[in-house]
C-alpha cells in the first residue's frame, strides 16, 4: 500500500439520484494503486450506484461530490473515455448483443484503448492469440468466442464472460459488480483465479458483493459496508466474516444511532 | 416532398411501433442527422426528350434505339394497357402524386452516340464520377475480377470482360445491344416472369424502359466472375427505367451485383425498373443488390421514388434463386424481390435488409410462389427504422395444392432507434396443400441504450456502438453478400443510418 503515492480513485461526498430517487448521500472512498476494496451492504443500499456514477451510466445523475481517478476529474468524461483510461466494470446483468461476436467486441475495445494510449492495433492473428490463452485461464471453451456477446448464455457463462472481457482488456481499475451472484462454486473459484491473474501493484479493484463467499477467494485489503447511501463501516478483511455471522441488521442499528450528516 | 411521420388510419395487430420516450442521448441525434456523403451532379451534354408521356413518347424511344417491330408493339401494348391502371395505393407510403406528363424519358450521354470501345473512349468526366464513388471502373474490373457493365442515365457506357465471358458462351451486356445481337433470346424470355400487365409500375417500364443490362449464361456453365453493373441516376428530372433479364440455362450458376449512388438534387426522381431473372433444371441465379439511392434530405426534401419489380422464376427442377438486398437509399421504396418455385425441388431465397432514416419511407418484402414439389423458400429480412422513418415488410407465402411437401421459413426482425419511427409487419399467408410446412418468426426491438453503454464500457464510441449493434442485428443478411459488397454495405449502413437512438 503506497499511500504516499497519488490514490487511484477518490471519490469525495459523492451524492447521486437515480430516476428522481437519492440514492448516493455523501460517500467517501479512496483506493491506492493494487489495493482490492470490497464493498458489502444489503440490497438497495447503493452498491450498483457506485458503480454507475463510476463509469458514468446515463440513468445516474449526480448532484454533489467529486471523483478523482488518477488525479484527474473523471465526472466529466464520457463512459468511452473512462473506459479507455483503464477503467472497467464487470457488469452485475451483462447485456445480450445479437449477431457480434466475442471477438468483435474483444477487438474492437482492445484495439480503441490501445489506439487511446497511442499504440498501434492488434492484427487478428496476435489478437486471436491473446484471447485464446486469456480464455483458457478461465477455463472457457473457444467455441465462446465466435458466439455473439452474451445471447443465449446462461447465467454463469455471462459472469465468466465479463471476466474474459477484464482479463483482455487489462483495466487499470476493475468493478465487480456482483460478479458471483448466479455463480456455482466452481465457477466461482474459476472467476476469482482470473481476478487473481490480474492482480499487481498497479492495478486496483473495487469488488462489490453482497456475500462473504466470494471474498474468501478474492481476497480484499479492506472491507466497506455501504448503507443507506453511505460507508458506514470500513475495515481489515475479517470484517466480511463478521457481516457473514451477524447479518447487516447490527450496522442498521448502528446507522440508526449515529448522527446523520 | 412531403412525407407522414403521423401514425396510419388503419394499423394492423402486427404493427409494432414505437411512441414511448428514450432518454435523449445528443450524440446520437448529431449521428442521424449526417449528410449524405455522395451528392454530386455529373454535367454531361444529354439527348433528351421533353417531359410528357404518349404514344409517340414510346415509338421515339423504341426508334431512337433502333428496335425491331414487334419491340415497339410490345412497348405499345404495354402502355395501353397502363393507361388503363391505376397507380397502387395498398403500400404503407406517402407521396404527392406522381404527374407522369412531367417526366422526360429518355435521355443519353451524348459523348456515347457511337458506343465506346473502350474506357479511353468513355467521357472522362462519367469516369471522374465513378472515382467520386470510390469504383475506378478499370481497376476495380481489373483487381476484383468484376465485368462492370456501367449504366449511366440510360445507355451502357461501357463493357469490360466481355471478351472471356464470350469464351465460355455468356452473354452479359447492355439491352439494347441484346435486342439487337440476340433478339431471340431476348423475345423468348423477355417479360416471361414480369408480364407487362404485371403492375402499374411493370406496366410504365414496359412501354418506356431505356436500356438495362442482359446476361445469358449457357448450359454447365460456371461464370467465373461476379458480374456487376452500377446504376446511376443522373440526368434532372428523368425517370429511370431500367430494364435486366438474367437466363441461366441448365445447370450453369451467376452471381450478379446491382449496386447504386445517385447525385443529390432536389426534385424528386421516379425509377421504375424491372428484372427479370430465369433458372431453368439445376440453374442457380444470385442476384445482390446494395443500393443507396438520395434518399432525400433531413426534412423528406428530395430523394428517388423507387418502384421494382423484380421477379425470378425457379422454372427448372433444382434450380435456385436468391435475392440478398440492402437498401438503404431512396425516399421511397415499394419493392418485392420475389420467386416463382415452379420447378420441382427448386429453392427460393430472399434476405433483405432495409434501412429508412430521417423522413425515408419502405415497403418491401417478397412473395415466395411455391407450385413444384419439395419447393423450399426462406426469407431473412432486417429491417432498421431510425429518425422518422417507416419501414414496412410485406411479404407473401403462397403454397399451391400442387405444391406437396413444401415449406418455408420466414423471420422478419425489426430495430427501431429513436421515439419518431415505425416498423410494420404484414405477412400474407396461403396454403392450399396440407403437406406444407411453414415457419414464421417476427420481432420488434428497440436498439438498447444498455447495448450502447456496455460498449461504451468497452471503449467503443457511441457510433461505433451503434454500428456494431447494427451490423450484428443484419449479419444473417449481409453474409449471404459476395465479400467486397459485403464491406460496402456495412460501410453504406454506418452513413445512412448513423445513429438515432434519441
């Protein structure tokens, strides 16, 4: 933990609404380059929110607060810029795209981020070479990658996709938006490996789950309970156990007795 | 022009249309709103006629071209047969009244009065147009292996490749020059599949059609190229009709390309053409069209009138027909590929995508005639409405009580993008023999503003989002297309489409 060093994301009393509704009220979180942050919390607490104002979903608008990522602003870039910058999130419902395949879309945003850092495209050959070892790290059939993005796919194979699109792509930054919800055991150790490649100095993730299981696999440097639209618990790993054994019940009372802001 | 974007008096149970809000999304609305890259008018000297419709209109032409009697009593036929009809009102389009007395209908480059040899003899400034369209002529006939039988206004310009097609016995080349070089292939087949009282439009390209293109390909032969010919309307205010008969005696094949842009005026263009294909036992015709005609400006000013009919007949046992079209041009579209599986085991195919932005307006589809045992037939057809466009399939299924054992599969998929546009789905059903087997399927969606985020998630811009959607919503058609226009047509549905979502 490089703590001298300037933190990858700072989000600052980030408030934000969804469909009229105030959902983000004044959160803080900052990650360090190679620090895994877990964030828990019971359903409708923000987590998915989080994730949206991040990547800069236009169904999220926010209202007050900042976001710091590498330094810079990142509020005001488009969801493309800040994907390009390294910032990626593993979506908690994958979309179906019909008719492009895998590797189109692979491809495609592999060659527009490096393209963004002033590299040269990818051919097909070097491509194809890449994702193929990419996708046996996860255990993924190649047949996977000519199939269109998602359609058809069942629930897990979805989740095991995102993680194919991370491993390709290299993220600076990762999100994983309830990654191990429909995930088996298996599956799930397979998706933790893949996140478990990736992980090194200078890369960061934000994990965010409703469960404890998960993090048995993905170890986090620390834990985050969200809660009516707040952190309201930080803390080393073993929180998660602790949230596990008492539920989130205790932290609602907890946010009930504390002084709101 | 003016076009409806309001809703229909009648709208049918299978219409699917889009009045529900999408949150606006700017960058997409820029898309949409792309001028149309293509627009240049080409200044050539033209032998025209003035505008107006009679019989001496169609005696001038059938004289100017030098045709024999019983042409011009086909021509005289047709046109007193049209003066009795009535022009069609069924099709879901709107359109000012057409006055056919206003129209010039014939018109010719001058500089071509004796035919060129060669390309060296061809107006250098036609040349210059085709380079503004990005197909140098020569050497896209030389590298792509393409014979390009170049249509401009109304009389072929140039022929390339006619010397090893001549080889192996193919005739592929102007009409005209088929009338007089091969008359009596030209009588026997001519309007055999579009008789001239077919329609109202048929009936019109019959009495006044200008030229067009004829290919014959000889029994067991392979044509070893793709042929081509590009369509261009240039001449103001001259109707364009066209004129292609394609015969593939037994067992040969042909791939043919029909491919258009058109310079961008304002008043609106009629075009009228027909083609006519025959496969007799064991033949097979592909017939591939990428067209991109002005489809009128952002306010519905301007753009073709395009009126087809296009009609193959399956005459021969195992023989097949295809269509595979991409229209993305014109201002309205009224055109049903269609086929006549007369032959017995003979296979009917039509995968068609149609795009209609801003005011654009099209009603198409095909109509699969099976009459011959184990006849099969499938149709693919994508259609993409975007700004206020209306786009219509209309499609028939007719299975006679000759017609055991056949069967059809038909799937029409619709994509909406934007609050302001229509998708309507009329398939006409006929089944007179219990053996038939058919198979519909039909779906409305709405290009997904979650689609374009994941993509943007992923690094792809906003039009490039789109256009991947796009494609991947059309690939079942556009990989039935030779290669080259298979490019060409995604690159045509990337600038006619851009966008609308919002």
């Amino acid at each position: 933990m490089t703590n001298e060093k300037t933190p990858l994301l700072q989000v600052q009393g980030i408030h934000a609404s969804a469909g009229g509704k105030s959902i983000l009220k004044g959160l803080d979180l900052v990650v360090n380059p190679g620090e895994v942050h877990a964030i828990m919390g019971p359903n409708g607490s923000g987590k998915s929110t989080l994730a949206r104002v991040l990547t800069g979903h236009q169904d999220v608008e926010v209202t007050g607060g900042e976001v710091l990522y590498k330094g810079q602003p990142l509020l005001d870039l488009a969801p493309e810029e800040r994907a390009r910058e390294g910032l990626f999130l593993a979506f908690q419902y994958p979309v179906e795209i019909p008719g492009v395949t895998n590797n189109t879309l692979l491809r495609e945003g592999l060659n527009a981020m490096r393209v963004h850092r002033g590299e040269e495209e990818l051919d097909a050959i070097d491509f194809l070479k890449i994702v193929k070892r990419k996708a046996d790290l996860l255990e993924m059939d190649h047949m996977m990658l000519g199939r269109a993005v998602n359609h058809g796919f069942s629930g897990g194979e979805k989740k095991r996709n995102e993680i194919l699109q991370m491993l390709v792509l290299e993220p600076t930054l990762a999100i994983l938006d309830e990654t191990d919800s429909g995930l088996d055991i298996d599956a799930l150790k397979v998706v933790a490996q893949g996140v478990n490649a990736l992980r090194a100095s200078q890369r960061s993730f934000v994990v965010i789950t409703h469960y404890q299981r998960l993090l048995d696999y993905i170890v986090p440097d620390f834990v985050h309970v969200l809660a009516n639209g707040r952190i309201v618990k930080s803390g080393p790993k073993e929180l998660a156990h602790e949230l596990e054994a008492k539920g989130y019940a205790w932290i609602d009372e907890a946010v009930a007795g504390a002084p709101q802001s | 022009m003016s076009t409806r974007s309001d809703a229909p008096d009648l709208e049918p149970a299978s219409t699917a249309r889009v009045s529900d809000r999408v949150a606006r999304n700017p960058e997409i609305d820029d898309l949409t709103r792309k001028d149309y890259e293509w627009g240049f008018v080409t200044d050539i000297e033209q032998d025209s006629l003035p505008p107006g419709l009679s019989e001496d209109t169609v005696r001038f032409i059938s004289a100017k071209k030098q045709e024999p009697e019983w042409l011009l009593e086909w021509r005289l036929k047709a046109y007193r047969h049209w003066c009795t009809m009535k022009e069609p009102t069924w099709a879901l389009v709107h359109y000012p009244a057409i006055d056919y007395q206003s129209i010039s209908y014939y018109a010719a480059p001058k500089s071509n009065k004796d035919g060129p040899k060669s390309l060296d003899e061809v107006d250098p400034e036609l040349l210059a147009t085709y380079e503004k369209l990005g197909i140098p002529l020569a050497e896209r006939a030389a590298l792509a292996g393409v014979a390009v039988d170049a249509v401009f206004d109304s009389v072929s310009v140039a022929t390339t490749f006619k010397g090893k097609l001549g080889e192996l016995g193919i005739i592929f080349c102007s009409f005209s020059e088929a009338v007089r070089e091969h008359p009596e292939l030209v009588r026997k087949y001519l309007g055999s599949v579009v008789p001239q009282k077919d329609n109202f439009f048929a009936a019109l390209n019959c009495a006044v059609f200008s030229d067009g293109s004829f290919v014959y390909i000889p029994k067991g032969v392979r044509c070893p190229m793709e042929l081509s010919t590009y369509f261009r309307i240039n001449a103001a205010n001259t109707g364009q009709f066209e004129r292609t008969l394609i015969v593939a005696d037994e067992g040969s094949h042909v791939s043919y390309l029909e491919g258009c842009t058109a310079p961008m005026r304002d008043e609106n263009q009629l075009h009228a053409a027909v083609v006519e294909l025959v496969a007799l036992d064991d033949a097979q015709i592909k017939y591939s069209t990428v067209q991109n005609w002005y489809p009128g400006d952002k306010n519905g000013v301007g753009g073709i009138y395009n009126f087809v009919t296009k009609r193959g007949a399956c005459r021969g046992r195992r023989s097949k027909i295809s269509w595979t079209q991409v229209e993305t041009g014109s201002a309205i579209t009224w055109k049903y590929p269609s086929c006549i599986l007369q032959g017995d085991d003979s296979v009917g195919e039509f995968y068609s995508v149609a795009l209609t932005n801003h005011h654009q307006q099209a009603d198409t589809g095909t109509k699969m005639i099976h009459i011959g045992k184990n006849t099969r037939s499938t149709i693919i057809s994508k259609g993409i409405s975007a700004g206020r466009g209306q786009n219509t399939y209309r499609g028939q299924v007719k299975m006679l009580a000759s017609a055991h054992n056949a069967r059809n599969y038909s799937q029409c998929d619709s994509l909406l993008m934007g609050d302001a546009c229509g998708a309507h789905t009329f398939p006409y059903i006929e089944v007179r023999n219990p053996s038939a087997h058919l198979e519909h399927e039909a779906s409305t969606s709405k290009i997904g503003e979650d689609q374009i985020f994941y993509l943007n998630q992923r690094g792809l811009g906003t039009e490039d989002a789109v256009n991947l959607i796009v494609n991947g919503f059309c690939k079942e058609v556009f990989r039935e297309l030779p290669m080259e226009f298979a490019v060409e047509a995604q690159k045509l549905l990337a600038v006619s489409l851009e966008g609308a979502v919002g």
